[in-house]
C-alpha cells in the first residue's frame, strides 16, 4: 500500500509486496535452474559420451537410421542423445500436470514449492556419479541412461511446482495488481529463458575452469544445487494466506473432474485457456517455422534460427511489462483481440516479407508482444474466476493441455512446411488467429 492508503500498480506495486517479492526471487532461480539443467545435460553429452567417430557406434546407428536422423557428424550424434533428455523431460509435462495439481491443492503451496526446488537441488547433485564406468547398454554407458531417468525425476518434480507457485500468486497479491503480477511473471519467464539458454555453456565452462585452477574438480556441476536450493530459500521465508483443508474421501480422478467441471461451469475461465492453448500451439509452430523464415535471409541461415526466437522473446518480456504499468486501462476482450490481430498480421506479413533481416526481426518482436497482450490477460482471468480450492487441479490441467498444445506442432509444422511450402502454412496460422480474434467480439463491451 502507499502512503495514501491506495493500492499501487504497475511492477514497482506488485515487487514492494515481501510475499510477492520473495516468490519472484524463487521463480528467477528455480527457472534459471530449469534452463541451465537442459544446458548442462547437453554439456555432459558432448564431454563424455560423443567422444568418438559416430559412424563407429553401430547401436546408435541403428537408433537413428530408426528415427530418420542423420548420423554423420559429432553434432547430429549430440542432437540424437539430446533428444533423449528432451523426451524424458516432456513425457511428464504432458501427463502428470493435472495429477501434480490436485495435490498442489490438496498440500499447502508453499511446502509444495520449497519441497520441489530442494528435492531438485539434492537430485542434480548425484549428476556427477553418472560419470563413473560401468555397464554399456545401447551403445552407451549406463551414465546416460541415468542422466536420462534424472531428467524424468526432475520433470515428475517440476510439475508439482508449476501449478503451486501459479496458484499462489493470486493468494499474495490483490485482485487490482493481478494482472501486473503476471506481467512480471511473463516477463520473468522470457527473460529467464533467454539467458538461461543463452548464457548456461559459457556459465557452466567458467565455473569448471574457476574451481579447477584451486583444485576442485566438477566445477559445472555446482551451478544447478545453488539455483534450486537458493529458490527453497527464497520461498521458504513466505506466508501464504491459505484457508485451512478439510479433509475429503474422494479420489484423486474425481478432483481431476472437479477441475474440469470449472471450465464447463465458467465460460470466462474455459474462453481464456482455449487462448493459452491457441497462443502456445502457435508459438510451437513458429519455433519450426523460425529455421525456414532465418534460411531465407541471406545474412543469417538456418542454424541462426534462434535470432529470431530470441526477438520473439524479447517482444513477450517487453509487453509484458508494458502489459503491467497500463494494461488495467483496458478491456479483456479488447486485449485478446489485439493480441490475435497482431499475431495474424505479422504471420502474413512474415511470410510476404521473408528475406529481410530488418523487417523479420521486427516482426517477430512485434509478434512477441502480441502474444503478451493475449498472455496475461487470459491467465490473470483464470486466477480471478478459479475459485481458491480449485486452483491448482485447474493450473495443473492448463499445464497439460499446454504443453500438448507446444508439442504437436513441433511434430506437425516441418511435416506440413516441407509439402505446402512456408507461405501457405503463415497464411493458414495468420487465418487461425484472426478468426479466434474475431470471435471474442471486441466492439462489446465487457
């Protein structure tokens, strides 16, 4: 509050608040942790199981010819083991969302986040036994495939965080600051992504050689304890106001219905997670579209596809924060729109300007803050209009349809670029995203 008595808005609002405060602290760390984890697996890949001429590996030939992957260099052999860790990653995401957000519900939110992040931080720390010799399976040592069971254990963890940390937001901040909250959550996120993936080799190589010039061996392997058990840190120090549970004798399933019987029961809360899903599947798309758009552009070329997701991001984070010092001035319905028109357009414009660095780079951008205006509306209508005890069984369904939502357009998008060509497809995303910004109605009011 100020010194008036009124509520503050805006960032500076939401991060004067010491439980608020705290909780984005956690977030910082614990998704710079998440990010720096996929670094450091990629890392260990390239250090101790790609040492060799990949064509000498038969069980890894095999494995690729299986999956119609190339097999001829050390980076397509770095890609194929990569793609391991990836996997075990998403299976979780996909399939235990919902189930890690009735019991998000069911425990208090605070011990779920702290449990989770120091549970994370003791589990990357048996990393480095993973490089002991022992038995080969597949090809490779057993040390990878107990990278790759640490990378599912760490998800299975992951997925009780999420929903309890979203569904904690709205129990330390008012409803007028809500939407600046996850402004800063948005914006968070983005910013966390980008250095993380960014910066985590360079990171990671600068601790190894800084610990190994006094002695101490590993060095890579410190950075990800210190990220998960600072955010325990950080979010152990929280009071979260949660009324108290009164035991039930249902099943677990039967709550998993509860959450959906809110999406059929609030037309609000069903309209704003159909966006999410909308927005992400076609931000996935773009993810595959994004190395077609850099392979046009003469001054950059496939491999540098990243530029442009990296403009997309940086977008996201800056409307995010414009989103928090002005988006209560304006209607939901009204924000929605705006962001689906503005990703409609730069789709077409996308694909009618490809080959120029200038105008793609900003499009992207452009589209980034599109996607902030549909973004942080539609999740701040969830938070609003979820009632408290349903929070996070309806936070965890979001995160499943979500990450389904990011993951078929991955196996989709290459599959329809390659026999459609590129500027059919923008055109059919740009049509998609003006049609669902038709249909919320702008010109009602709200």
């Amino acid at each position: 509050m100020s010194p008036s008595g009124k509520t503050e808005r805006g960032v500076a609002g939401v991060l004067a608040l010491p439980g608020f405060r705290r909780l984005w602290i956690g977030q910082v760390f614990s998704q710079l942790a998440d990010k720096f984890y996929i670094v450091l697996m990629v890392f260990l890949i390239a250090q101790y199981w790609v040492t060799d001429t990949p064509q000498n590996n038969a069980a890894l030939a095999e494995a690729a010819a299986a999956f119609r992957m190339g097999f001829e260099t050390r980076a397509q052999m770095i890609t194929l083991l990569a793609t391991g860790i990836y996997v075990a990653n998403t299976v979780p995401a996909m399939l235990l969302g919902t189930v890690a957000g009735v019991w998000a519900d069911r425990w208090p939110k605070r011990t779920v986040m702290v449990a989770s992040n120091g549970l994370r931080a003791a589990l990357v720390m048996l990393a480095p036994l993973c490089l002991l010799p022992g038995p080969m399976w597949l090809g490779l040592s057993w040390g990878y495939w107990a990278l790759v069971a640490m990378t599912f254990c760490e998800s299975v963890l992951t997925q009780f965080f999420a929903p309890a940390e979203q569904a904690a937001i709205p129990l330390l901040v008012s409803n007028p600051q809500l939407l600046a909250a996850n402004s800063v959550y948005q914006a968070t996120s983005m910013a966390a992504t980008i250095v993380g993936f960014a910066l985590g080799d360079p990171i990671l190589r600068l601790l190894r050689t800084l610990l190994a010039q006094v002695g101490i061996p590993g060095g890579e392997f410190v950075l990800l304890p210190l990220c998960y058990g600072a955010a325990a840190v950080a979010i152990a120090g929280i009071v979260i106001p949660e009324p108290p549970r009164v035991p039930r004798s249902i099943s677990v399933w039967e709550e998993i219905g509860e959450g959906v019987q809110v999406l059929r029961e609030r037309p609000n809360v069903r309209s704003a997670m159909l966006q999410l899903v909308l927005l992400y599947s076609l931000l996935a798309a773009l993810y595959v579209l994004a190395i077609s758009l850099a392979a046009a552009i003469g001054g950059l070329g496939p491999t540098r596809f990243g530029v442009l997701l990296a403009m997309s991001g940086l977008g996201l984070a800056l409307g995010a924060l414009a989103m928090a010092q002005l988006g209560e001035r304006f209607s939901r319905r009204g924000l929605a729109s705006a962001g689906l028109g503005t990703i409609a357009w730069c789709l077409v414009l996308l694909g009618q300007l490809r080959g120029n660095l200038v105008f793609t780079l900003l499009l992207c951008g452009l589209l980034g803050v599109g996607a902030a205006l549909l973004a942080i509306p539609a999740q701040t209508t969830i938070q609003e209009d979820t009632p408290e005890n349903q929070r996070g069984r309806v936070f965890g369904l979001q995160n499943n349809l979500i990450n389904i939502a990011l993951s078929l357009p991955l196996v989709l998008a290459g599959t329809v670029v390659s026999r459609y060509g590129l500027l059919p497809v923008l055109w059919g995303l740009a049509a998609i995203a003006a049609i669902a910004a038709l249909s919320e109605r702008p010109w009602r009011r709200s």
